[in-house]
C-alpha cells in the first residue's frame, strides 16, 4: 500500500505544522535573546540555551522520522532540500513556514492575492527573514572583533539592509571570516530573492497598466 | 442606494483632487522651505510651520471624511492603502497625483503614450520623488548629527541619487538612526521602482527592435 | 506635396550622414585630446578647439536646417528628441550614429543578429560610450579638485566602470558639483542601458537553452 | 564530401572532451597551487610550471588542429568565439566544460532540469568559476602593490564576492592597473550572469507559484 503510505506521511506533516511552528517561533526568540541580550544571568541563559537545544533537537527528530518513513530516501533527501537547509540552520525555518502557509492556502482554495503579489509577497518575507537572520549572526560575530565596525545590532540591521538591496554603502561591513563567510550567503540568496520581488512588482506593475488601458 | 453613495463617493473624490493637489503643493513647498532655509525670521517660519500643519490637517480631515461616507469602513482602508500612506506621510501625496493624473487620462481615453513608456513615466516620477522627500528629509535629521557626513543638500541628494540606483559608494551615508530608518525605505521601496524602470526600458527597447526588425 | 517633403528630407539625412559621422569622430578625438594631453603647444590647443567648435557648429547648423525645412516643427521637436539632445551634447552623438546603422542595416534587409544580440550591441555600445565620455567629463573637472580621488584618467574609467555596473566601490567618487551633476546622469541612465543588456542577456540565454531543449 | 569533414570535425571534438577536461583541471590546479602557495621548493615550483604550459599548449594545439581541419577558417573562428575565448584564457575554460556536458545531457535526451534551472545552473556555476579565477588573478597581482586592500586570497574572494553580486562595499578593492583591469572584465561579465542566474530564478518562482495557483 504505498499509496496510503505517502498519505499517511503527507497527514503527519499537516499535523505536526503547528507544532513545528512554535518551535520555530521559539528557536528564533530564544537565538534573539541570547544574541541581543548578552548580560543574561546564569539560570536565565541556562533556560534560553535549553530552548534554543530543545527546539533544533525537535526539528532534527521531525526530520529523521519522515526519511526514515519515507519508501524512498534518496528521493525523499533530493526532493525535499528544503527541508535538510532549515533541519540544519533552524534560523531560516520560518521560510518553510511561509511556504507551507502558502500551500495551505492553495489547497483551501482561498481566493487570495494575484500571481505577482504572492511571489513579492514570499520572495519579500524570504528575504526580510534572512537578513534579520543574517545580520543577528553578523553581530554575534562581530561584536567581539577588535577592528569590526558592526558594533551594534542597529549596525547589523544597516549592513543587512544595504546587502540585500546590493547598494553596499561599505560603512559598515564585517572583518572576522564566519561573519564574511554569512555575508557571501546573503549576497547570493538575497540578490536572488530581491531580484524576484523587483521582478514580480514590475511584472505587476506592466499587468496593471496594461488592463487600465484596455478598460 | 448603495451604488449611488459610490458613484457619489467617486464625484467628491474627482472635485476634491484640484484642492489636494493644491494642498500638496503647499506641503511639499513649505516643507522644503523649512528644511532649507533654516534661518527664517519667527515670522516666515510661522508662517511656513502654518502651511505645513493646515495642509496635513486638510489630508487627514478628507481622509477621514471619506472614511466615515463609505459604506464598509474596513474594506476602505484596506483597497485605499496608498491613500492611508500618503497621508500618514505627506510627503509621498503627489504619489497619488500621479496615479490619479494616469487614471484619469486612462478615462478621457487620450491616446497618450506606449505601455511601457506609461510604467517607466510613473515609476520614475515616484523614484525622483521619493528621492527628493528622502533626500530633504535625511539632510533634516543629519545636519546636525556630530560625526555626519551628509553636510549639504547637495551631499543628501547626492545620496539619495546613489542609493536609488543601489550604486552606493559610501562616500556620503546617513550615521543617525532616523537618517538610517528613512534610508533603508528608499534603499527597499527604490530598488523596486527603478528596478520597474529598467525592466520597462528593457521590454520596450526589445518590442522596438522586434517591430524594427518585421517592417 | 506634404509627403514629398518628407521623403526629401529623409533623403537629406541620408545623405547627410557620412559627413555627421566624421564631424562626431572628429568632435569626441578634440574634446579627447584636449582633455587628455593638457601640455598642448598653444598652436596646437587652438587647433584641437577650433575643430570642437567646428564640428559642434556643424551639428547645430544640420539641426537647425532640419527643423526649419520640416513641416511641423513642434511634433520634430518633439518625435526627433534624440537628435536634439545629442545635438545639445554632442559627445553623446555617437549614439546616434548607433541609431542610424541599425536602421539602414535592417532597411537593406541585412540578416544580421538575432533580436536579442542586437539589443545587448546596442545598448551594450551605447553604455560604454557614455561611460567614456563621463570619465572624460568627470576627468576634466575632478583633477584639479584639491581635495578628488579622481586623479588620472584611469580612475575616472575605473570610476564609470563600476557607476555603470552600479557596483559603487566608493573609492574613486567625484567631490565636484559638477562632476556629481554628471555622475547622476551616468548612474540613471547606465543603470538602465546596463539592465537592458543584462535583461537581453537574459533573454538570450532563456531561448538558446529552450531551443536546445527542443532539439 | 563537406558533410563528412564536419561530421568528423564533431566525432573529433567529442573524443577530445575527457583529455581536455583533464587538461583545464591540471591547468586550473597549477595555476592555483603557483598563486596560493608562494614558498615551493624549486622543483615543485618547476613542476606545476610545466603542468601550466603543457596543458596551455594542448589547448592552443587542440584549438589550431580543429581550426586547420575545418572547412570554412573565418567562419570557424567566428561561430567559435568562445573556444577562442577559453584558448587565449584557460582559467575560464571550464566555462565550455559546462557548455558541453550541459549538449551531451541533452543529446542523450537526459530529462534532467526546467529550463530555468538550467539556465540557473549554467550562468551560476560561469559566475562561481569566473569569481575563482578573477579572485586567484588579482589576488596574484595585488598581494605585492604597496597600497593594496587585498592582502590574502580570502580577502580576494570576499571582494569578487561583493563586485559579482554588485554589492561593491569598497572595503577590498583592487589597486594596481592589472588588477583593476580584471576587476572590470568580472563587473561586466558578473553582472550578466548573476542577472540571468536572477532573472532565470525570478522566472522559475512566477511558473511554480502559476502552476500551484491552477492546480
């Protein structure tokens, strides 16, 4: 019955969503806190690191149930990429989140948003999260650096900002080698992401004229 | 009556335009006066500080007036966001001019101009606007930040010509935070709109060799 | 005999050409030499100018007599406003002369370069003209700035190379009113003939991969 | 028997393909063991000296035996651009591996990619090569400059990183007149490839977002 098989693991996954949503939310939260709030006393610190553990440990479990579920695993690896980025770096898990929203919503047959508005509207939030991903990592870095100037999570933020929109004002740019290494990434995805919202607001922009001149 | 009260609704909106239009250029005029002629005498300064304060009161209160004729409030703000915008930040308004400016030439059925010469016409005009706004704005709160390196207006427009086209060079970057919130809006809303200008430029440079190349 | 007229005046353009294309080389090899070899011999210098003077003579005699033989001279103006801007600012001709070529190869029928390919030549040249002459013009005014990064000639290319691209390295910016003035020209209108070669590009690659796939 | 000469002409160039391929991977070992590791001992030096040459010369004689061979000499080398291209320049030789292992798949008929994924794979993996070998290059020139900004290949590769994805911060950039030279060949060449690489995922978001939507 391999049918019910991949009805069954596709019924898990629509059960197991909000479970994996507050432990996304959670891994977030408790990674934000222990970056921006560094004077954290012991037994607080010991609490969030625990989140933070708890939740990656979930998704990591998740993960390994549904390939060790799956018929085929070699299929199930390369077909759901996706979901081995976001096991491995929880930081950009709520991507599969907006992606899965996105399904839902389909498969609901909620009317919802024009072509265009909902890749600006994926693409935006994609990239909106992996800078604030992106420029949380860079601080904890950077911070530390003795000749960084990404002093601040503000100045994190300004890097990122200046990245994704690929302007690189350059006054704010990080020096260690894992703070680059997070760069490069968010250069190459964050070109990619930007560029698909820039497209798709013209591409919306075009449509809509188009049709105002036809009425 | 339901129709009637929209119909209505759209007479009150086509009458008011020449008084918003009015209206927006007193905003915008004494706005920049303030800005850049900070050496008024109390008197023109009161004056100016006036304008600015009646013409944004005369947003808000048609605005609002619309708000509370229209038959469903809340679908209202939400499919008039762009009116919600501008009149939270005034200085976008002429935005909405040009959108209605469009709209109406669409109605009177003027020839008018190519497809693609409309989208760069609308999406340029909001560029260079939004670069002027930002510009006068972020020269407003870094003039007199201690460690600035934006000094003069023209070192602000300067920026915000950099920035429009995610060139960036970093020789003239906002340090204070307002000056930075402002510029990541322009870096984001910007890249979207001169990316809309480029890509029209595109499709119309290929439709008029293509149309070159059939003749 | 309105359309007489009309075909008379095509074929004095026609005509016209070779001597408006030797009087543009000659126009951008002046203002070149000038620009680049300042040590000039007073007689030579005199030279060089009375030829700049010269051929920019020429191109505002040809406009000129274009517009009064024309039978509306507000819709020449208005259709023909290439002509007047290259005309204005005759180191831009060349983009004309661009133009003009492609017209008269597709007037012959000539096979030629595939849609896109002649996109890319055409805007590709057109980018890389006016980043030599806004090297040339930033050159010209930054070098003897006191305070310019721009200090030789190979800055100023390096400078327009990564304008066009909208890289922006920041390390060789104009300091100038003028050479700002010139800089923004550069930024808005490279970053649109940039983006068409690189829409083109894109284009290209989008077919010759489509059409494999067919085969 | 024309049609003989060019059958054998192909049967010739895919016979070649595994030593070539060979060839470009000891080319671009060597090259990169000369730059990255300065302090050979001279006979290791002497070695991979002539693992360069010898394999540059397999090129050139490969390039000059398929261009004696076939038929028509100027259109050879004029439908051949780019081995001409990966002849003169075997760091990017690479670039036709690509070309010619993405023919092969399709002349097997292999299902493999979307058509945007190819692209994307195609221009993305030109655009990695093309950082490699420009970083390697002006890494090679740059480390001995005086005044130079990029002392280590890892700051080599964080530049071509940020001029590929036109971020350009400015915090490494190339000094001496070679290494500015090829900083330019990248920008243009980059800003291409990345664009299709974007434009192509752009692409592939509108269709699968398209084909979600009518499922």
């Amino acid at each position: 019955m391999p049918v019910d098989r991949d009805t069954r693991l596709q019924e898990w996954e629509r059960r197991a969503q909000p479970y994996l949503f507050i432990a996304s939310i959670l891994f977030l939260t408790s990674y934000t806190v222990r970056v921006l709030i560094p004077g954290l006393s012991p037994g607080w610190d010991a609490l969030w690191e625990t989140v933070t553990i708890v939740s990656w440990a979930a998704f990591v479990a998740e993960y390994l149930a549904r390939l060790a579920y799956s018929r085929d695993r070699w299929h199930f690896v390369r077909t759901r990429w996706l979901d081995l980025i976001v096991t491995v770096l929880p930081l950009l898990r709520p991507l599969r989140m907006i992606d899965l929203h996105e399904r839902m919503q389909l498969r609901r047959a909620v009317p919802g948003l024009a072509l265009e508005a909902r890749v600006m509207t994926y693409s935006g939030l994609a990239a909106l999260l992996l800078g604030y991903a992106a420029g949380l990592a860079v601080y904890h870095d950077e911070r530390s650096a003795p000749d960084a100037n990404i002093r601040t999570f503000g100045d994190a933020v300004w890097w990122a900002a200046s990245t994704l929109t690929t302007t690189g004002y350059g006054d704010a740019t990080p020096v260690t080698p894992r703070g680059r290494v997070i760069a490069v990434g968010l250069m190459f995805v964050g070109v990619a992401l930007v560029g698909a919202v820039v497209g798709s607001f013209s591409a919306y922009l075009m449509r809509r004229f188009r049709q105002e001149g036809e009425r």
